[in-house]
C-alpha cells in the first residue's frame, strides 16, 4: 500500500496527535517523538488522560508531573515524557499567574481544587492545554522571555480522542469570550493563538475501518471550522494483502481453483479434507472483501486532502524497539521536516 509524503511543514513545533480508542494513538505519539528526538531535536511527549501510555511504550516507571527523560538517541536527541495531572495544573497556573502558593493549598484543602478540576465544565481542559503551552514557552533558564535557548525543539501531545478533540482544542476560545479582561482572558487567547499558528499541527491516527475513518473526516471538518490546522493521517496497523490482485479476484468471485490449493497443501503435508478446502476458499473470500473496504476507506481519506503516513500491524505490539521501528518509517515517508 503505497502512501503520498507527509511534507511536515518545517516550522511545526506543537504535534497534536488524535485518533480513536484502539487506533494506536499513544504508539504513534511515542514515535513521532523518537522520530523528532532523532534528528537530534530535545522532545517533549506529554500525556493528558492519565493512562501512563509513555511509560508502558517505553518500558520506564509510571510519570508523575515531573518531566523524566524516557529515550535517548544516537544523534544526541532526546524524549522527555510527561503526564499532566489537572490538580497538579491548577496549582501552578495559580501560583504562576496569581502568586497563590500557600492560598493555593488552602483551596486544595477545603476541595476547590477537586471542584474545579472534576466537576466545573471545561476546567480541566483549560487547565491540560495550558500545560503544554506553558512548555512551549520555557526556556533553558526557566524563564518564558529572554535570549535563551527554548527549553525543547519540539513537542508532542497525545491528545484525547477524535470524538472530543475539537471541545478539547477550542475550550480556550470559549473561556476567552466568557472571560472579558483580566489575566484568564489573556492567557486563553494566547494558548489559542498558539494553536491556530503554523507553530501547530494537529495528526490523526486511524485504522482501515470505516467508524475510525468516519470520525477522522469528522474531527478534520470541525478542527478546520475551529481555525486551526490538520496536518497529516497516520494510518496504522496496515497489513499487506497476502493474495495479489488475480488471486483476490478469484477468491471475490469464488472461483478459486480447488485442485490448486489441494496440491499445495499436499506438498506442505497437510492432510487434505474437503471440508478444509471450503474452510479455505471461504476465508480467502472473506480476505478479497477486507482489502476492497480498506481500499475505499483509503480512498476516503485521500479525499480530505491531507498527507498519509502508513504503518505497519505489530505481531508482537508496542515494545521499545518497534516504538524505534516506526519512527524511522515516519521519518522516510516525510513526516519530519
């Protein structure tokens, strides 16, 4: 399966990556990251649901709200994982914006922060997102302004799923029109100038399935509307058809030969029923049908416009030297600019 190059704008500095539940996001995420960190670059991977995905990708002990170095690389890169607690972002949003320290303890005491990172309506995405842009901003001093160099080349986020990301995304925008003056309403428009920049892509990862690749063209169509800027499809888990073209004809159409098969199940010594032949015939028009609905699924996704990447399905899952596997082929398909 061939796909076209992902001519990642060079000036992307903020990776969203997105997709649906069970597409392989976090795989994906990770890679990118290790991608980046091999060209050299120092990479942020941050993680918003609390799943300890980069710790399980990358074999290491669970994150706390501490950035920890998870993967080195030849070229001097490195990944440097982080997982965003929202208490945790609440008290340093108050401390960095409002000098609140000890009154912010105060607050946690007395549950205003569990109310507000739980049960008050967008918070907590507020909260997520500010996180990472804070990172964006950070310098090696520890300051957000001066000469010195950005703390990290780039950033990856591994967001929340397909069918929340635009609220995730666009929560800022909805406070900053709530919010009329003051500091909340600055750094809501800020976090949204940032994500609306070229500084910022948002990717999607999907399967050759029809609901994933539904609410990929969704989740395109409404971050487009949002202003900000979808930048290429992963589609993951690819697995080559194991008949060429004549043969899934054939086994489309039930007209397989059934001397043939016989023969070649002799020859491996297999004992030969009729009932295992039928069994076989079957399953090869069942595989003929699979490749027809990814191949239209595919050209769905080549309609939106957008680049694609593709993966491949891991026999044995996501383990740190697949993780490494996959990055080199993000690389040489373009993904990194």
């Amino acid at each position: 399966m061939t796909s076209s190059s992902a001519d990642s704008r060079p000036d992307v500095r903020l990776h969203i990556v997105t997709g649906k539940g069970g597409t392989g996001k976090t795989t994906v995420a990770a890679s990118l990251a290790l991608a980046l960190a091999g060209h050299g670059q120092r990479v942020l991977l941050c993680e918003v649901e609390e799943r300890q995905g980069i710790s399980q990708t990358f074999d290491v002990p669970p994150l706390g709200p501490e950035e920890t170095r998870v993967a080195r690389t030849a070229s001097g890169g490195e990944v440097v994982g982080l997982s965003v607690e929202p208490k945790r972002a609440l008290m340093e949003y108050l401390q960095l914006f409002y000098k609140l320290g000890r009154a912010g303890r105060v607050l946690e005491k007395f549950g205003a922060v569990d109310f507000a990172t739980t049960i008050a309506p967008g918070v907590r995405d507020v909260l997520l997102v500010g996180r990472v842009y804070e990172a964006n901003r950070r310098r090696l001093d520890g300051k957000h302004k001066g000469e010195a160099r950005l703390a990290y080349d780039s950033l990856v986020l591994d967001a929340p799923p397909t069918g929340r990301i635009g609220r995730f995304l666009g929560v800022n925008s909805e406070v900053a029109d709530l919010a009329k003056v003051g500091p909340i309403h600055s750094q809501s428009q800020s976090i949204m100038r940032l994500l609306t920049s070229t500084q910022t892509q948002v990717h999607f990862v999907t399967l050759l399935e029809e609901m994933p690749v539904q609410e990929t063209l969704e989740a395109i169509d409404e971050l487009r509307d949002k202003g900000l800027h979808p930048g290429v499809i992963i589609v993951n888990m690819v697995r080559e058809p194991l008949l060429d073209d004549t043969a899934l004809e054939q086994a489309r159409a039930g007209r397989l030969h059934r001397s043939s098969i016989t023969n070649q199940l002799v020859e491996a010594g297999v004992k030969v029923t009729p009932g295992l032949v039928d069994g076989l015939m079957t399953e090869a028009q069942d595989h003929a049908h699979r490749v027809d609905l990814e191949r239209e699924q595919l050209e769905l996704l080549s309609a939106s416009g957008l680049p694609i990447v593709t993966l491949p399905a891991l026999p044995e899952g996501a383990d740190a030297g697949s993780i490494r596997q996959l990055a080199d082929l993000m690389a040489a398909q373009g993904m990194i600019g």
